[in-house]
C-alpha cells in the first residue's frame, strides 16, 4: 500500500512538472492571415499597433511565451501612449496588454503542444489526477479503522508548515499571478481543455475556463480524500458531496451551457455582495439586453441576496451557503482541509479579522452604491470620483489579490479559510444574521468539555471553540461556517451543530452543569 | 489585600483562581514547577500524536494571566509552616500566603515492582511524562515494543498514543476484561475487541511481576506472573494515580490517602483548602469515592472554593455523577450510576443493547423494583448532559427514558439513529409497548 502510495506521489510530481514548466515552453507563430482576422474581429483600430505587430511579430517563431509576449504589450502600450499624445482616442485600445497577448499567444501558437491536445491534456490533468487518487485511496486501508484520523499532523513538513508548505505556497501563488496578471503564460493551459471548453460552450477556452476546469477537479480528488478521512462521520460526506455538487453543475457546466444557448454567463449561486460585479454597468446592459432570461437573472440575483440569503441563515445559520454551496467554501473544505489548522486563534487576530471583512463588506457596497447611481444617472463621475477607478481598485484589490492570490495561495501558510474568515463581504453579511437572528447554533453539551483543545485548534475560522465549550456556553459567533469539524473532532462529544428555537440559543453559564444545582442557580441568574 | 495562593495550576488551581476572581479584588498566585502556563492534561496525547502542538492544550493565551492579575510562579513547595503563614520553595525562598490552596493533583501508582525506577519506566500524567514518552519512545526504531501495565482510561490513551507511531504495544491488564470494574460486562467485552482491532496485543487476567534494566540502568525486559518475559524499550505504568501530597508529611495537616477535607474543601488547618485529585473526602459523598481523580470534579471543586473563599460559605455538592472518555476510536459518556457486576448491588438491573455490526451499545441501569432511571453508559452514541440531569433530577422510571430517548440524542446531524432498534430490544425484554417519541425542542428546552 506504502509503494502504491510512492508511486502515485511520483506520478503526481510529473504531471504537475509537466503543468507547471507550459508556461515557459511552446512555439508561437502569428501569420498575416491570423492576424488580419483577429484585426477585423477585434475591430482594432490602432494603425501603430497593426503596423507593429506586423513588422515585429507576423510570420516570425517565438520559442517561448517569454520571447512572444513583450512584442505585444509593448506595441499595444507604445501604441495607447501615442495616440492620447495626439489625442485621437477612437484608436487607443482598451484591452489590457497582457490579456492582449494572451488572446494573440492564443491563436499563434503553434507545436506539439497544439497539435496533441489530448495527449497533453493526460500528462498533465491526467497524471495528476491519477497520481492523486493512488496517493489518497490506499488511506482506506492505511488509516486503520474508522474514526479522527489527525495522526502526524504536526509531525508532517506537509501539514506543518515546513519547506513542502512554503512549496506549494509558491506554486498556488504563481498560479494566482499568472490567472489574474499574466493570462498570456496561460496560453499553454487552455490547449489542454479547449476540446473540453468547444464540447460544453463551443468555444475555445480561456484562462478562466482553465482556472473553472482545474477547481472542479482539485475538489473532485480532494472530495474523495475527505470522504476516506471522514467515513465515520455522516455530516462531513453530506456537507463534501453538496459542495461538489454545486460546484460542477452550478458553477461550471450550468454557466458554460448558457453560453451556449447563446444567454449570458451566470452562476445562479453565486450571491451579490461575493459576486461583487453583479451591478456593474457592463453587466447590468448585458442582462437588459439579454431578454428575458437576463430579466430573470436580474430578479434571481437580487431575491437570492436580499431574501433567499437571509431566510436560509435564519433557519440553518450562515453555513447553508458557506460550507454546504460557495464555491470558495467548497475548495477550502477539500483542498484546504489538509491546512484547516493554521487559522490563528488569537485574540488580536479576531480583532484584525473584524476590521477587515467588515471594512471589505463596506467597501463593496460604498461601490455599488456608486455604480448604480452612476448607471441611472448615466454618469460615469460620482462625488467627483471615478466610478471605473473604484470598480477597478476593487476588483484588482479584493477580487484579484484577496480572494485569489491571498485567499488560496495562503492555505498552507494561514489556513483554508482566509478570505472567507477576513475578506468576503457575502461572509460579513451571512454573518450579521447568524449571529443576530437565527436559529443555528454549536450546542455545548452541558459539562462534559475537557479543555483539550481539539476543537479549537481543527477551526478553519479561527474561533476559539474552546473558550465557548469549556465554560459550558453555546458558540454563536457570526464567522462559524459550520463546516461541523470541531464537533466531529471533540473526544468527549461536547458539540453538536443544530438548529433550534432563538429562545436559550445564548446561554452564559459561569457555574457549569454537574456541580451543585442550588450554586449553579444562584450563580447563573445574576 | 488579601494573599490567596494556589499551589498547583491543572484544572483546579486554575478555576479556583478563576473564579476568585470574578468575585473579588483579592491578591491570587498560582504556584507550579511543572509549567510556566496551564495546560490541558487531557490532551498531552494528542501532542505525542501529532494531532495538536503543546501551545494547542493551554486554554489562555499568555497575556490572560497578567491581564487578569493572576501571578504564576514557577517554583516548587517543599514544605509549609501553616503557623507563620509560609511556603518553602525549593530554591530557599519563602512565600506568605493568608489562604491557602492546595491542588497538587495526583501522580502515577507505583506498587514497588523491582526495577520500577529504570530509564524508560514512567507513567503519563505531567508534562514531563510527555517529554519522557517523546524521549523513550519516538518512534518504531528505538522502541521496538512498549509495555503498558494497567487497564484504566490512562493505559488505553497511552497505547493510542504509541499505536500512532507504530510502536508494538503489551498491554497488561490484571483483570479478566477490560476496566471490568467500572463497565459491565457487555461494554467491556466490546472495548476488548476494539484494543485487539487496533492491533494491540492485549494481555487480560496478566500482572506484572519485575522490571528488568540493562547495563544503563534502562528498561530491557518485563516479566509477567504467567512466566513470559517480554522485551521492550519502554514501560508505561498506568495503573491508577495518587495524590502528589508527599511535601505534606509533618506539616500539621491530616492526610490520609490524600489531604483530608470537608464538604466545604477546609482541611483541619484554618485557611488552608484543598480541591482536585489530591483531596480527601472524610465522607464520600454518595456513591461517589472520597478521592475523585477525574476532571470534571476537579473543576467543580475550583468553582465550589472560589466561592467559599469570597465569602459564600459553600459545600461542594456535586450534582448527578457524569464522565466521559474516549477508547480509541470509540466515544464513551455516562450519566447517573451504572455499576459493574463486580460492583452493583442486587437491585441494580442492566438493560443493554449493542449495534450487530459497529462499536456501538449502551447500557441502562434500573432500580428492580421500582424501575427508577439509576444511570446510563453510552458508547459511539452522544448524549445529552441536561437530559439525563433533569431525567435524574426528576427520578423517572426507565420506562419514560426509553420513550424519550430521541430527544437525549447528541450526534451530529445525518448519523443513523438507533433508538427504534433500543427501544425495540427493551419492548421485547420488559415486555413493554413502548414507541419512542419523536424528538422536541419544546421538552429539550422546556418551553411551554
């Protein structure tokens, strides 16, 4: 079982080599036709950019994005500079350098790679999948008989922040860079899932379907981790198959199938304040001009933040949407679950957290505050402020560098739940409910807490679940998910996640349940 | 101000001085030569396992203590001079107390084997027990089998613990089944199977007789009363605790097993108390034992002492007896008394039921005349505490239990219920009708 364990870690470590040096490798080659296409759908304008790019890059071979990307982005910035010099602003181009050359890298490259799509697409995705699952499915057999199987944890490099920690720290980091900075070093990623990309929408893939490809199937193997690790506990194979669930069909095929059907992109579980361009003017035009399935994801989007979202917190606390159907929720709870334990339990770090989801929350509504005046009253100045540079700050700030490049690329360093613990606004709402009108709760189970610190230390959140049990109280706190692992880790059976009436949901014990009832009394109804 | 000071900072030092004070202004110092900070001693083995780093088990961040002016000396006492007021630390320094705490907590029997002070022989209580089984027995390669003599709660979390590093483990158990003298039998016999799931070679109705040590005057051997010798690198003693009151003798304060008090936690000395495991009873209370060597009584003892000592004259009564504790992979609660056959009295009747396939029973002790609900062992199911502390408090019959069962019912959501089979054993044993009622937060909460 060990050497099967060996030889798919090995199997592994060469597809996600051969994944990670695409990037670096390929040829590219622009010829006059392709780019005369691509002028004419893109409606470029840009004589000096055509004539650049024709003079420079047409009918030439790149080894490597590194020789082929810095021709583009800097004929497209020396392009944009000159004409606002001369201030003829019909020809500067607003597509970003580098997603400029990534569209051009796209259609120029040319190789091996291109032209084995499948094969490439198996020593990549392939072997890593497969190399994964030899790793992780021998623990059926490995981790003995079911039950908390934490074992190591603390002596693993791995899980303990040693160098394989900061590795994959690296790695998840680039990852996010190149996703969101660099898409022209992706090119080489969407050859592999375009057959996969034409097969569902009927187009070629991008970045973004790459980067939804690579989500499904990262929780899709690190489901079935979870599903070996917690085989004893019932919740936990609920809670992983719901996460899954509306990740692959509500994130990824129900969207791409729409654009498809010619209707908009749309995530129908993806909630306003956490889809946080939902009422950006590019997206509200697109919707009205949609018809009516535009119309019907206007209202859905608005009924579900507004109703639907607030409704299920009453009735099942904040974890409905958290731990059982967001999509970040669901990556942290797979792939993250190997790192849960690094969320700092700290006071001063419950302080730091406050502070930021809830300014984050601010932010995103001051924001759409703006850009929903800016929309009716047509304007694009708000106050004396420019609603694009807002939105751009935002998206660049939170949506790119939070979410993405802090959110994950963290995991191994802080935890799988930063930016649902310090950064979602949709969390900050969620949570205002829960922890003010609902009828969820962790239920401390009377006395029987032993201090041990199991809960506390296996909390994605960063909760001192501790604090809570040993003193006999319930957890009602407003970041709790409910992902359900403090209650499956307790060894003496403390804590149950329920649902139950608002009337006793807090209740401050100081005296605890065991000791003499007339002390508890007189003590705990003062 | 008055000078309370407290030797001992485990689960009652600490509450005592917790609760001191919530309810006052006075002067408090923690005295302790084991840690700087407290600690959960529950949860030493999960250190060894990996499962949490040492900072993990202390419940307070270290600024707590400050913040709440509680003083922690690391010192050790030798002795007390209760005339003067004072403490001797072992370093010559004198501390002047005007109340005194002790709670000193209890260390690992040792019965006087030979050779039972070897390198590599120890029990698993403080934390340098912990360094030790990290010293003695790091891995499967320098301990190439550890022995483990006394079948208690102590002895099956140490085997968990040396299991998770692959270490070969005898475990030496005297009885005839596994802590038979606490658990019936049938809960017993489960427990069996589950130490020889976990490929722990288990050793029942087998005493130790001698330690042997090696040239370094480490452990090489054991040898048992059935003539094998067994080789091993490390030896885990774990049969019981006492209390840790040996700096008492000659100081004027009565001890027997450990440091006799009343129900107010008062030893015969003024001002001078003591809680936790290393106090006496004169008079057990109920069918509880003078000396209460568990957590949870050690911290209702804190409670009760704080209050006593900010002057609320308190007796320690503790309500209905609880506990838990975990056999490997298996959960276990109890709630009320439920007794042994070794144990029980006549009229103590057992009603158990046990899963046919999983690691699940539980057992429930009746009164064979009047039915009364006496008390309930659960194992791989959870279990309410305030459910059964009222149902207790309200004396009902076992009947009422079984009925409404589903509403003492603790696991998590999603897991397979057993109540319907329970009750359907207990309908076909008493020859009831019994059908359980569906769970309601309405009872569950009292509400109207």
């Amino acid at each position: 079982m060990k050497i099967i364990k060996n030889i798919g870690l090995i199997i592994f470590l060469m597809g996600l080599t051969i994944f990670a040096a695409l990037p670096v490798v390929g040829t590219y080659s622009l010829s006059p036709k392709q780019f005369g296409d691509f002028v004419g759908q893109k409606g470029i304008k840009s004589d000096l950019f055509i004539s650049d790019i024709q003079e420079n890059v047409v009918g030439q071979n790149f080894e490597g994005m590194f020789s082929f990307a810095p021709k583009v982005t800097h004929a497209l910035d020396a392009a944009n500079a000159q004409h606002r010099k001369n201030k003829e602003y019909k020809k500067i181009i607003y597509t970003k350098p580098h997603d400029m050359a990534a569209e051009l890298g796209k259609i120029s490259g040319s190789g091996f790679i291109v032209e084995n799509k499948g094969l490439m697409w198996f020593l990549t995705f392939g072997l890593g999948i497969i190399g994964a699952l030899m790793f992780i499915l021998p623990n059926v057999v490995l981790l003995g008989k079911k039950g908390i199987k934490n074992n190591g944890i603390y002596h693993e490099n791995a899980t303990n922040r040693g160098w394989i920690a900061w590795m994959v720290f690296i790695f998840l980091v680039s990852f996010y860079l190149i996703l969101y900075f660099r898409s022209e070093y992706a090119v080489n990623w969407t050859y592999l899932v375009d057959p996969i990309s034409q097969s569902l929408s009927g187009n070629l893939a991008g970045q973004w379907f790459v980067y939804g490809f690579m989500y499904c199937v990262v929780m899709v193997v690190m489901a079935v981790r979870m599903y070996i690790k917690y085989r004893h506990n019932m919740y936990q194979m609920v809670r992983t198959t719901s996460v899954l669930f509306f990740q692959i069909v509500f994130a990824f095929l129900i969207p791409e199938i729409m654009v498809r059907l010619q209707m908009p992109y749309y995530d129908f579980k993806n909630a306003f304040p956490l889809d946080y361009d939902f009422f950006f003017q590019w997206n509200l035009k697109s919707l009205l001009n949609s018809g009516g399935i535009g119309l019907f994801i206007l209202v859905w989007g608005i009924v579900l933040t507004v109703v639907i979202v607030p409704v299920m917190v009453y009735f099942f606390g904040k974890r409905w949407y958290c731990s059982w159907v967001c999509g970040c929720g669901g990556l942290a709870e797979t792939l993250g679950d190997p790192y849960r334990q690094h969320s700092s339990k700290s006071l001063f770090s419950w302080k730091v957290e406050r502070w930021l989801i809830h300014g984050v929350l601010l932010f995103a509504l001051v924001m759409t505050g703006f850009t929903l005046y800016g929309f009716f009253a047509e304007t694009g100045t708000v106050l004396g402020i420019k609603v694009q540079s807002i939105m751009d700050t935002y998206s660049f700030l939170i949506g790119a560098v939070f979410a993405g490049v802090i959110g994950t690329g963290f995991y191994p360093i802080f935890g799988n739940r930063v930016w649902c613990r310090f950064g979602c606004p949709l969390a900050a709402y969620l949570g205002f409910v829960q922890r003010f009108k609902s009828r969820f709760r962790i239920t401390t189970n009377g006395g029987q807490c032993i201090s041990c610190g199991n809960c506390s230390t296996y909390c994605e959140q960063g909760i001192d679940v501790r604090a809570y049990a040993q003193k006999g109280e319930n957890i009602v706190r407003s970041s709790c998910v409910g992902c359900g692992v403090c209650s499956a880790v307790c060894p003496r059976g403390v804590l149950k996640l329920e649902n139950g009436p608002e009337q006793g949901r807090i209740n401050p014990t100081e005296i605890l349940l065991g000791n003499d009832p007339d002390l508890m009394e007189l003590v705990n109804r003062k | 101000m008055e000078h309370i000071v407290i030797i001992g900072n485990g689960i009652s030092g600490v509450t005592a001085a917790r609760h001191i004070r919530k309810l006052s202004d006075k002067r408090i110092s923690i005295i302790s030569a084991e840690t700087d900070f407290f600690f959960s001693r529950t949860a030493l083995m999960y250190v060894y396992m990996g499962h949490m780093k040492f900072e993990h088990t202390q419940p307070y961040e270290d600024w707590f203590w400050k913040k709440n002016r509680i003083d922690l000396v690391n010192a050790y006492v030798e002795g007390i001079d209760h005339k003067e007021k004072t403490l001797r630390l072992k370093d010559g320094a004198d501390i002047r107390y005007d109340r005194l705490i002790i709670a000193t907590g209890s260390k690992p029997n040792k019965f006087g084997w030979p050779g039972q002070d070897s390198k590599g022989v120890q029990g698993l209580y403080s934390k340098q027990d912990l360094d030790g089984v990290e010293k003695y027995a790091p891995n499967n390669k320098t301990c190439k089998r550890a022995v483990i003599v006394g079948g208690g709660l102590i002895g099956i979390e140490l085997a968990e613990m040396l299991r998770s590093r692959n270490i070969p483990v005898t475990f030496l158990v005297r009885e005839n089944s596994f802590w038979n003298g606490v658990l019936p039998s049938g809960e017993s016999q489960m427990i069996n199977e589950h130490i020889l799931e976990h490929h722990i070679d288990l050793r029942l109705a087998t005493n130790l007789t001698e330690i042997l040590p090696d040239e370094h005057g480490r452990v090489k051997a054991i040898k048992t009363d059935k003539g094998d010798v067994i080789e091993c690198e490390f030896v885990g003693l774990t049969a019981g605790v006492s209390p840790n009151i040996d700096f008492l003798k000659d100081s004027g304060i009565e001890i027997g097993r450990g440091v006799k008090v009343n129900r107010l936690l008062e030893t015969n000395i003024t001002d001078i108390y003591a809680i936790g495991d290393c106090a006496e009873q004169h008079e057990a209370i109920g069918n509880r034992r003078p000396i209460e060597a568990v957590w949870y009584t050690g911290r209702m003892m804190g409670e009760t002492v704080a209050q006593t000592i900010c002057g609320n004259k308190t007796e320690y009564k503790p309500g209905h007896w609880f506990n838990s504790a975990k056999f490997l992979d298996v959960e276990y609660q109890t709630y009320g008394w439920v007794f042994s056959e070794r144990t029980k009295k006549d009229s103590e009747k057992h009603f158990h039921w046990r899963h046919p396939k999983e690691k699940i029973c539980i057992t429930v002790a009746y009164h064979s005349d009047t039915n009364k609900f006496l008390g309930i062992n659960t194992f791989g199911i959870r279990m309410r505490h305030e459910i059964f502390d009222r149902w207790l408090t309200e004396e009902r019959n076992v009947e009422y239990v079984m009925e409404y069962l589903k509403d003492a019912n603790f696991d998590p959501e999603f897991y397979a219920q057993y109540e319907t089979d329970i009750v359907a054993k207990f309908n076909t044993e008493m020859g009831t009708s019994i059908t359980p009622k569906k769970k309601s937060w309405k009872r569950i909460f009292k509400i109207a």
